[in-house]
C-alpha cells in the first residue's frame, strides 16, 4: 500500500532578485583615475534566512577607454580564464520587510573574483519599498588587488591604484511570496 503525502506547510521565504545591479569600481592613482560600470549584475536573496547570491560578468564593465577596458580583461582580471565575481553570504541580522527605514545590514561570506576566494564582510544598506514587494540594496567596499591575486605591474603603479572602491546598487523585487 503507497501513501501520498503532501506538506501543507505555508512556505514563508519572500526571494527577491535583480538582474540589473549596478556595481561600479574605481581606482584613484597619481596619473588618472579609472571608472567602470556594469548594469548586469545578477542576485537572488531571501529575505527569511538572508542568504545572497551575487553574481556579475567581468566582460559586461564598461569604460570611459576602450583600451582601458581590453587591458583591464585581458592583463589584470583574465576575463576569459575568470569571467565572473560572486559573492555568495548571509545576513548578520534579519531584515525587517515591515520597516520604512532604511536598515544597516552586512552580508558575511565569500567574494571571488580572478579565481581567488576571500571571506568578506560586506556592509549594506537596505530600504524596503512599496510595501515589502520591493528592496534596494546600497553597499560601497574597498578590494585590494592583492588579496585576489591581480598583479599590477610596477611600471603601472601610478596608473592604477592596488585597492580599488566597490559600490553596488540594486533594485530587488520580489518573485515568491
């Protein structure tokens, strides 16, 4: 004799996702400054456990130099061989879906990017928007290229500084409820 069983548990994990983050970097050095942006950063988070997944494709920065851009995927961060950064963590405190004030949230885990995984602590701003359906997620952190082993050569090292300023901002909206 077979029993079915269903679980009739309500299910109350709200995930919410975003597929056009924006993350900037910039690098500040002696010669002249350097600035990329990307518009395809991809995430999914829970809200109930506070898990994040953040993913952005490499190739998709774009700079204010084409010859900025080629040197930076091919000599620094070897676009081909490493093609994406992550960060995958959770949230050291549980966000409050009811709160209309923006909440200081950071997100423990690892962040890879050149191959090289580092655990980090990113701190977050998040808001809640229109009624809970929505979240924007704001965060600037420091990378240093060492720590991920991106080699600037000394010749270079007045073009381009050795840790570079990270900042993400992503609208979320929610896909279950």
């Amino acid at each position: 004799m077979t029993f079915l069983y269903w679980n009739t548990t309500p299910v109350n994990a709200q995930f919410y996702q975003t597929t056009s983050a924006e993350i900037r970097f910039f690098s500040s050095a002696p010669v002249e400054d350097i600035e990329a942006v990307s518009k395809e950063g991809i995430a999914v988070l829970n809200s109930d456990n506070g898990e994040i997944s953040f993913k952005v494709m490499m190739r998709s920065f774009k700079f204010e130099k084409s010859l900025m851009q080629e040197h930076f995927n091919e000599n620094y961060v070897e676009s081909e061989k490493y093609p994406a950064a992550t960060f995958k963590g959770e949230a050291n405190s549980k966000i409050d879906l009811d709160s209309s004030t923006p909440q200081e949230v950071v997100f423990k885990g690892d962040f890879s990017v050149h191959g090289v995984s580092r655990p980090r602590d990113i701190p977050v701003r998040i808001t809640v928007k229109n009624n809970g359906k929505a979240l924007k997620l704001e965060s600037q952190f420091d990378v240093a290229c060492k720590d991920h082993d991106i080699k600037i050569p000394k010749i270079l090292w007045e073009n381009i500084a050795e840790v570079i300023e990270v900042s993400v901002n992503a609208e979320f909206q929610i896909i279950t409820k």
